[in-house]
C-alpha cells in the first residue's frame, strides 16, 4: 500500500516536472518565434508517438463538462444556423455570423486531419500570432475566426458558448501534450505560386466545382458546399482570402473525393478567380501585422478592383514578405 503510494507520488512528481519543462521550453521559443518570424508560427517541439486520434462524440462523459462538449460540438459544426436561430432578430441574426459554419474550413467537425484539423489546438495556444502582434490564448484565437472567416461578431468573455467551444477542442485535443508539434498543422498553403490566369480559373471552376459550390459562389449549403464569395461568406480579413492559403486549401482538400489532384498552376488560377470575386470587407487591415511582416497576397478590394480593370500586379501580390 505505502510502496504504491510513493510510486504514485513519484509518478506525479516526474510527470509535473515534464510538463514545466514543456512549458518553460514553450514560453523560450515563443519569444524566438516573436523576435524571428512575424508571421504565426507555433511554439512547438517534437514529441515522439503524437497520433492525430480525436475520441468519438459517442465517448462524451455525462454531467456539465459533457453537455459543454456537445453544445461545443454543435457550434463548431453548425455555426449559422444555432447562431442566427438564438438570435433576438433576424437582422441581429446576420450581423452575428454569415452563412458557413466552423466545419465550412475546418471538416468533420475540426477533426479531418487533413483539412485544418483542430485536434491539439488546447495543448498549442496561447502562442504569439504575427496578424495581432501577440499572444492569443484559444478563446481569442476563436473570435478572430468569428470575426474574419465567420465575417461576424466575437463571442464576449463571460459567454457560455465560447467556454463551449474551447471544451469541445479540448476534448478532441485528448490526449496531446503541451507544446507538441502537430504534424497536420499549416498544411494548406502553397509558398511558392506560379502567377494566375483568372480566366482559366473561372473554366476549372465551372468543370469542378459548381456541382457543391453553385455557379455563383452561392453554395449548397455549410457543410456540402459552402459559399464560396457574396454576402454570406467570409470576409477579406480571413486567413484564406490570401492567395497562397486559398491555393494551399483547395489544391489539399478539393474537389471533395479528388483531393491532391489540382496542380499548383490550376490551384493558383482558382484561388486568384474566387477572391477576385466581390466579398464582405474587414475594416481592419491597417491594424494587422502591427509588428511588420505583413503578407502581400491578401486579396483586399483594391486588388480585386485591379483585377476586373486588369491593372493586378501579380508578382507584386505574390513576392514574399520582408522580415
Ligand atoms: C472560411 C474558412 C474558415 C472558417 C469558416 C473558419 N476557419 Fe478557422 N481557420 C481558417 C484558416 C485558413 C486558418 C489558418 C490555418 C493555417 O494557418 O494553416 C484557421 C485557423 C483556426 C484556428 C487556429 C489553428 C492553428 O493551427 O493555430 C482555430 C482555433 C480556428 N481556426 C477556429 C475556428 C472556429 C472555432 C471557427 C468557427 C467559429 C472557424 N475557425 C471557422 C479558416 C476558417
Ligand atoms: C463534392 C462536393 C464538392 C466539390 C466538387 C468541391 N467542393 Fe469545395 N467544399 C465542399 C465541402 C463539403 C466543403 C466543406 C469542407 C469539407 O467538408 O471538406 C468545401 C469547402 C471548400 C472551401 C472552404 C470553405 C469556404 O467557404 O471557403 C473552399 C475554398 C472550396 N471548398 C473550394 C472548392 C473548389 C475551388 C472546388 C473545385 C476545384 C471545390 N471546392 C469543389 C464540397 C465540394
């Protein structure tokens, strides 16, 4: 009995000293990452045997901390729809969020790993992220999708929800160490893009995309084929209206079956058609990137302007950020 409970104590001990160390290492190289690159980068460190293996909704706990799950799960994957229906007016509804859910970018829930999986985020933030020059703990890194991809408004502090959604990310984050690095992180991005042709975009689009997206970017719906540009979609202060994200995430994730198919011409000459479309404005650029190293492939209304009046500087937008 007294050697268990020492074993245990012992036990105890190591692991607290483990996960100090993962901290102390983590705070290091997050103040690196901040001097070194402005870009968002994760304080991370390999650690042997991470496996991407979210539990099932199925294994939820009952009590407070489960109904927080589900009502987390439900959020994330049908976002417009819980959101604009709880709203006190239909207007109130629309100023709220647009039409996509979280699960619209981030598929089966957060927890696809190959389409921005979610799986981990609770065991990576807080970390330093370039666009808002500091550290972002999980909550704040939420509303900078609500605000930018969701083009809505940010959940406020004490807001049952927000705890929601961090307790369904924490719970699919089972299981993985603070300050792991996360194989599936930052995939779909595509650094190095031939300059597009936005006529044979619109061609690729019309072949293979319209069956789930619509002629128009309209959509068929948040998670069979969400919309694409117009009122309703996300705004040009998202992460995916830049060129290389956008390029990155359809050559990666689409068309839905043929994943890996586009080559990157054909994947910059869709990404350089959907953002030349018109979208919801962030009113905040000026403020992004308040420490420099502001990318140069966010596709704002002036370039989309340029691009219907052919006056689009290519290698202006895809040259690379000074550091
Ligand atoms: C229109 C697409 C889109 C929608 C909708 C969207 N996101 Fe994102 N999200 C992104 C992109 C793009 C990134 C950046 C991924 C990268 O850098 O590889 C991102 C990043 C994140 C991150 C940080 C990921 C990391 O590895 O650091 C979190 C957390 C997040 N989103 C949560 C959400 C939540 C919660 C919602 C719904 C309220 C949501 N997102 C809706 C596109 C979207
Ligand atoms: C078979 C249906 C289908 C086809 C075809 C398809 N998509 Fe998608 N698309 C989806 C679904 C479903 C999602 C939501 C995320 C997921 O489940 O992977 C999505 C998400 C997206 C997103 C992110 C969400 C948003 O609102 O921005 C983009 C961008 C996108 N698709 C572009 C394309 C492009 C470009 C093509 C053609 C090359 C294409 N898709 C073809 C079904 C499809």
């Amino acid at each position: 009995m007294k050697r268990t409970t020492t074993l245990t104590l012992g036990f105890i001990v190591v692991v607290c000293l483990v996960v100090i160390a993962l901290m102390a290492n983590q705070l290091r190289s997050n103040k690196d990452q901040a001097a070194e690159s402005p870009e968002t980068e994760a304080p991370t460190e390999k650690v042997a045997g991470i496996q991407h293996n979210p539990p099932s909704m199925e294994d939820v706990p009952d009590g407070p901390e489960g109904e927080a799950i589900k009502r987390g799960h439900l959020l994330f994957d049908d976002t417009s729809n819980v959101l604009r229906s709880e709203a006190a007016s239909v207007e109130d509804g629309i100023a709220r969020v647009n039409e996509l859910s979280c699960t619209s970018c981030h598929a089966g829930a957060g927890t696809d790993e190959g389409v921005s999986s979610m799986v981990g985020m609770s065991a990576v933030y807080p970390m330093y992220i370039g666009r808002s020059g500091q550290m972002v703990t999980l909550e704040e890194r939420i509303n900078g999708c609500m605000v930018r991809s969701m083009d809505g408004q940010k959940f406020a502090a004490d807001d049952e929800d927000l705890d929601a959604m961090v307790a369904y990310l924490t719970y699919i984050s089972e299981g993985i160490p603070v300050g792991a690095e996360l194989e599936w992180r930052h995939q779909n991005t595509i650094d190095d893009l031939p300059t597009p042709d936005v006529d044979n975009g619109e061609k690729l689009y019309q072949q293979s995309c319209i069956a789930c997206h619509g002629e128009s970017g309209e959509g068929t719906g948040s998670n069979t084929g969400p919309k694409l540009w117009g009122d309703g979609s996300f705004n040009d202060g998202a992460g995916i209206a830049r060129m290389t994200k956008m390029a990155g995430y359809v050559q990666k994730n689409m068309p839905v079956g043929q994943e890996n198919t586009l080559s990157d011409q054909e994947a910059s000459d869709l990404a350089a058609y959907i953002l030349s479309q018109d979208r919801p404005e962030w009113g905040n650029h000026d403020k992004d990137w308040p420490d420099g190293g502001r990318p140069n492939d966010i596709m704002t209304k002036e370039r989309r302007d340029q691009v219907k009046d052919g006056t689009i500087n290519w290698d202006e937008v895809l040259a690379k950020p000074e550091k």
